[in-house]
C-alpha cells in the first residue's frame, strides 16, 4: 500500500470519527434551555447606515420574567454591543433623524439605563457623588412636592421615553407621563418626539369611587389614549424630562398608529371611538393641525377599519391600511389606500370610490412600511414566505424586493436615502438574526450569531409538504423530522396547529418554544405535522374564505387529510397520533377530540368549545358575526355545526386543557364547557388554569408548567411513560399524596 493511499485512509477515519464524536455530543435542550434562549427582534437601522439598534430578549428565572434590551450591530465592523441594561425591559428604539440619539420606551429608574462599559466606568464617581446627591435629596423632595402642587401631576407611570447617544453616555428620561406610553415617533426635524398616552383618572372618577367604591360598566368603564407632544430640544438642552403638551381632547376618540407630515405642521392618526378590540372596526384617521391651535378634522372614514396612516415624501398625499369598506374584513385582504390631503380636508373620503386603491391586484394583506421616494414600501406573505415589496403610487405596479423566493422577513427599515436596509429575518437552520443589505440589490449580509446558541443541540429538520382536503382544496402544511430520521421507519405523529386562524406556520428552525415542546417530541422519535389549515394567511382571499361558516367541519377535513397522506407514504404509525395548539388550535383540537377517536391524546390550548359561549363572553364579539354570519339569536343551527360541545357524547380521547385563569379573548366559560363535558363521559381529562394570565402565557416559570404539561401528557398516551411524581399536570392534593 502506498504512503499517499495510507494517509488517504487515515485521513477518511478522522474525518469519520470526528463526524460520529460531533452526532455524540449534541444533544437535546430541556425545557429550561428552549425557554432561556436569547431571542432578537426589530432592526432600526440609523439613518446615515452606520448602526443597527435591535432588541435582545432574556429570560430572567429569579425574576420571573423575559426582558427585552436594546443592541447595537456596527454596520462596518459587524460588531454587536450592548447599549441598555436593567432588571425590566428596554423596548421600542426609534432613531432621531440625524442619527445622533436614540430613543427607547423604559420601564425603569434611571440609573439602570446606563450604555454597556458606562456602568464601570461610573461607579468610581458615584461613590465620590453619593453624599453630595443624599444632601441634595432633602431639597429635590421639598422642590418636586412644590412643583406637583403647581402642575397638579401625580407620580409618573411605569413606561417613559428614554433617549441615549449610540456613542455612549447615559441615557436620560425625557417624559415623566402619569400614564403608560404607548408608540411614539420623532418630527422630521428631530426637534419633537408625539406619543401617545391615556388620560388621566378625572375628578368625576375619583368622586364616583369615593361615592360608590369601585365597580365596571361592561364596555363603558374605560380611558382613551390621546395625542401628546414633548420637546426633545429643551430636554437634550438640560438631560432631563420635559412636561408635554397634550394635542388632542377628545375623550370620544381613542388613538392609535399616527404619523408626522415632513414639515412638522400636522399628525394624521387613526383613532376609534373605544379602546376595546371588538370596537376596533370602526376606526378612521383624523389629521391634527399643530400650526392651527392643534385643530382636528376627520378625513377618511370609509366603513370597516382605516388606520396606519403615513405621509408622503413632499406630504400632499397619506397612505393607509384600510379594509375599502369590506363588511367581512376579519377574513377578506386589507388594502393600501391613498388619498390627497388638500382633498379629504375639503371632503372627507367616505367610500372606496374617492380612495386610489394601489394593491388591489396584490392578493394578500399589506403591511405599509414606509413611503420612499421611489415607492411605497410594505410587507406580505407569499404562502409561506414573508417578502418585502414596493408599491408605485403612479402606476400601481408592485415589485417584490427581497429574494429569494423562500425567504423569511421579519422586520425591515431604511436609512435617510432609502439606499440601505436593516433587517431581521430567519429561515429553517438559522434563528432570527440581524442583516444589512442593499436596498437596489438585495443582498443580505448577517451582522449577528445568535443561533450559535443550538449549534451543540440535536434539532430535527422542517419542510414545506402539500396534500388534497376532502373538498378537493390544496392544503400546505409543515412537516418537522427528528435529527436521525429514517425513511423505512414508521413514527408517531404530533399535529401542532397554529391560532388565528389567520396565523401561519413556517419551515423555521423553531428551537426556542413556550407551549410544545417540539425538539423534545423530536427527539423522542416523533414527527409533526403543522397544517397550514383553510383560512390560514399566506394564501389569498379566496382561501381565507374557505372556512366562513365552516369553522371546524374544513378545519378538520385538512387536518384530517394531512394526517392520512403521510400514513400514506408509510412514515406515520397511525396508532400513536396526537394533537394540540393554542387559540383558535386549540379550537380545532377540541373539534377533533369530540368528532374522531383517531387520536391517543389531544392538548387543547385556550380553545373554543361553544361559539355561542364565546360569543357572549369574548373581548372580540365580532369574531363570530364575521366568520359565521350571524349571531346566535339569528342562526342557532351554524353555532351548533361548528361548536364541539354539540358532538360531546362521540368524545373518547384524553383531553387536557389549559388556559390563562383571566383570558379574555377564549374566556374560561369554554374550557369550564368542555371539562366538565368529557368528565360527563368518561374521558380521562385535565384542566389546568394558570393564574394571572390572559390568552397568551407570558412567564418563563409559567410556560416551563404548560410546557412540561403537554410533555407529561404525551409522553403517557403516547409512548406509555408514567406520569412523574411532581408532574406540572398534578394537583396540590395530589402532588402531597403522590410522596
């Protein structure tokens, strides 16, 4: 043998132990690492190109909570550093439009937004400043309770605008608001930050509950947020908060998303007449004269909602989404509208006819991102892909600006010249990260690692894969594999169905989960099926439609139809199927657990069990009226047809059930339904409230109990495992017996 054949070898044998070592030492992230992974969202790139501001999520176990901080990537260098620090959340950054601040909702005192190195670097001087600022404190006390009496403010609320310099340097507070802040954005000159804030609780108010103590009228107990401006040169002039003055009056009017004209003159916003969701159709968009005593007159109020309003680059024209008067909008594609200014002041557009229509050839729904000099730019889904498109205001024409086709955009901003984009986006191997690219030529270019994170995980794989419904309809759907997956062997398989039911499912890389515990049933040797069910986005108009007055009967059909294809292709043990998801999911996996016994198990995540139940106790009363056509007064057999409570007595498989204990949007009233329902029958179930929480889960503590929940539950029906003497699926009771 020769040396060069030898060393070929030896070579080979290396190349193949190393690989072999390299699948020994990945392994499988507990529930713990999924729920600690540092996530990133948002990409605000600056206006001269020169930084990326980002948010980074960590979950914080001793406090109990996920807290977000702002990041900054340099552009050129592709470093990442820390800009804002603290126990509770950073969130929301907005560069001014010379680039030379940054500003941020906090939530918290001011000494813990310090830039990172700032803390070090201070901590010497303020030891040497502590006694003169305790001698001072006396003073600032005595002086502040003077100046409360005089303004007649309270004490500030939690959520205020930060600003800090991205060159370093502490950040200050520039709004001391009684109430929480909600969006904010900067004047083209820089020289003004609008916001917007609720009111205040009134004198009549505080005379009520002093009166009567405290009690709610259903849909009439509520405050409205109104439109603030504050001077960020007074407040850059002394690093310190500046009282705001207060643009809009109107207690009648809630508002919403609003934006600057170009010369400072005028804010158009959206505004409804009630904070609450259900009332969330009747928004229109109003325009606040700043240079006429802040005048305000409404100038689009088209039927259905109107809202986001943007100017144009020379403000003669705003750009907004709106549902062109639709009447079944929850379902049907909303639209990019844009109306003259000069126009709609002298004759509010009140009908589809007096809006230019500009992506009525664009089947999906737009999400308006900016309006630049060569377009205006938005965001859709094209199946299951998220691309960034511009619109021609001229001649209408839509061009699709990123690429490839498969392609997952998350979010997206411009610099000053329209040239640059920041971006944050994700794809099947790669978590979300931060990417810069240009705007002509799109060419990403990744800025930051975070899915070196999973590099030493063993995640399984996801693929796009379509089947037929049994009305004959085209269903996508994602199908997720183990690690070590084997074509010739047959597995369980977990159905994972998503909310919306305008929600979607993607080919994503999905490490980090907070309900299922994918990789874990991965890696168990579980496949999973995630249908992108009629009336998912992504897919048009037509297909959103599929499922109006046919909730749950359609749902059922495509999911039904997934599941056989794939025992079709002989990779699927049709013995151990399971089912679960949250929100309308959750809904769908009721359905199933009353109308097939096909299933193992089924988790039914803050899902309905009756519509006229929901219908009569949810914070979004139109979600029936708009997907059934009718309210249960007016057509009792629909609501019968697509409630799971109306086929109870077929229910066989063991259901579990869990839910935020004050979950307005899918109220307790269902699951209290559908428990006591399969207890009626027999069926091994569970209800699990976990307290505090609305329709999301919220707390990493809390979504490690749900999580573990659903492992315990499958892992019994499913691979025959016992339940664990301290399963989060235990009572009290049972727990203390269980010793």
């Amino acid at each position: 043998m020769s040396k060069l054949v030898r060393l070929d070898l030896v070579a080979m044998v290396v190349c193949l132990c190393s690989g072999a070592l390299n699948a020994q030492t990945k392994r499988t992230p507990s529930l713990e690492e999924s729920l600690s992974l540092k996530t990133i969202g948002g990409a605000r790139i600056s206006p001269d190109g020169r930084f990326i501001a980002y948010r980074v999520r960590e979950t914080d176990w001793k406090e109990n909570a996920y807290v977000r901080q702002i990041w900054l990537a340099n552009v050129s260098t592709g470093e990442s550093f820390q800009l804002t620090r603290g126990k509770k959340s950073s969130d929301a950054p907005e560069w001014s439009p010379d680039g030379r601040w940054l500003a941020f909702i906090g939530e918290r005192e001011a000494n813990a937004i310090v830039p990172a190195g700032a803390a070090e670097k201070k901590e010497g001087k303020d030891e040497k400043k502590e006694g003169k600022e305790e001698k001072k404190e006396g003073k600032e006390e005595k002086k502040e309770g003077k100046e409360e009496k005089k303004e007649g403010e309270g004490k500030p609320a939690a959520r205020q605008i930060w600003v800090i310099s991205p060159e370093g340097g502490e950040a200050w507070e520039l709004t001391q608001q009684e109430t929480d802040i909600g969006g904010f954005h900067w004047s083209r000159d820089g020289k003004q930050i609008a916001f917007t804030s609720p009111t205040v609780e009134s004198k009549s108010e505080k005379e009520r509950k002093e009166k009567y103590s405290e009690y709610e009228v259903f849909e009439e107990d509520f405050r409205q947020n109104q439109l603030w401006v504050v001077d960020t040169s007074e407040g850059e002039a002394q690093h310190s908060p500046v009282k705001a003055r207060q643009i809009t009056r109107d207690t009648s009017l809630n508002v919403n998303g609003f934006a600057w004209s170009p010369d400072g003159k005028r804010i158009a916003f959206g505004a409804t007449h009630n904070p609450m969701l259900a009332f969330s159709g009747d928004e229109d968009i109003y325009l606040a004269d700043l240079a006429k005593d802040n005048a305000v007159r409404k100038i689009i109020a088209l039927d259905g909602p109107d809202r986001d309003p943007i100017f144009s680059p020379d403000g003669k024209q705003i750009a907004f989404g709106t549902a062109l008067a639709q009447p079944y909008f929850y379902y049907a594609n909303g639209h990019i509208g844009v109306v003259d200014v000069e126009r709609v002041l002298a004759q509010p557009a009140t009908k589809p006819g007096d809006v230019q229509d500009l992506t009525n050839q664009f089947d999906e729904d737009p999400r308006i991102s900016e309006w630049g000099p060569d377009g205006i730019y938005f965001v859709g889904l094209q199946k299951t892909s998220a691309h960034l498109f511009r619109a021609d205001p001229k001649t209408k024409s839509i061009a699709r600006v990123s690429a490839p086709d498969t392609y997952f955009l998350d979010d997206v901003s411009f610099t000053r010249d329209f040239k640059t984009l920041g971006i944050a986006a994700q794809d099947e191997t790669h978590l979300t990260e931060i990417f810069v690219s240009s705007a002509q030529r799109f060419s990403p270019r990744k800025l930051t690692d975070v899915t070196a994170q999973v590099k030493d995980w063993n995640l399984g794989s996801a693929e796009v894969i379509s089947w037929k419904s049994k009305d004959g309809a085209a269903i996508e759907g994602i199908l997720r594999k183990p690690a070590n997956y084997d074509a010739s062997k047959k597995y369980p398989l977990l159905v994972m169905i998503h909310g919306g039911p305008t929600g979607i499912s993607q080919p994503l890389l999905s490490a980090g989960d907070t309900y299922y515990p994918t990789q874990i049933f991965l890696s168990k040797g579980a496949l999973v099926l995630q249908p992108n069910y009629r009336g998912s986005a992504g897919y048009g108009a037509a297909f959103r439609a599929l499922n109006v007055r046919n909730l749950g009967v359609g749902d059922m059909w495509d999911v039904m139809s997934g599941v056989d294809s794939l025992i079709a292709r002989g990779i699927v043990d049709e013995s151990k199927l399971g089912s679960m998801g949250w929100s309308q999911g959750g809904y769908i996996s009721a359905f199933l657990t009353t109308n097939t016994d096909r299933f193992k198990a089924i988790s039914v995540g803050a899902g309905i069990s009756n519509w006229m139940t929901y219908y009569v106790n949810t914070d979004i009363t139109p979600f029936t009226r708009q997907y059934l056509h009718a309210t249960p007064w007016d057509d009792q057999e629909i609501y019968q047809k697509t409630s799971p409570m109306s086929t109870i007595k077929q229910a066989k498989t063991p259901t579990l059930i869990q839910l935020g204990s004050v979950d307005k949007r899918v109220p307790v009233p269902d699951s209290y339904e559908l428990y006591r329902g399969l207890q009626d029958q027999r069926v091994p179930s569970r209800l699990i409230l976990y307290t505090g929480f609305g329709h999301p889960i919220t707390k990493p503590k809390s979504n490690r109990a749900v999580m573990q929940a659903n492992l315990d539950w499958f892992n019994h029906y499913i691979w025959g495992d016992e339940f664990p003497k301290d399963s989060a699926l235990l009572g009290s009771s049972e727990v203390e017996s269980a010793k």
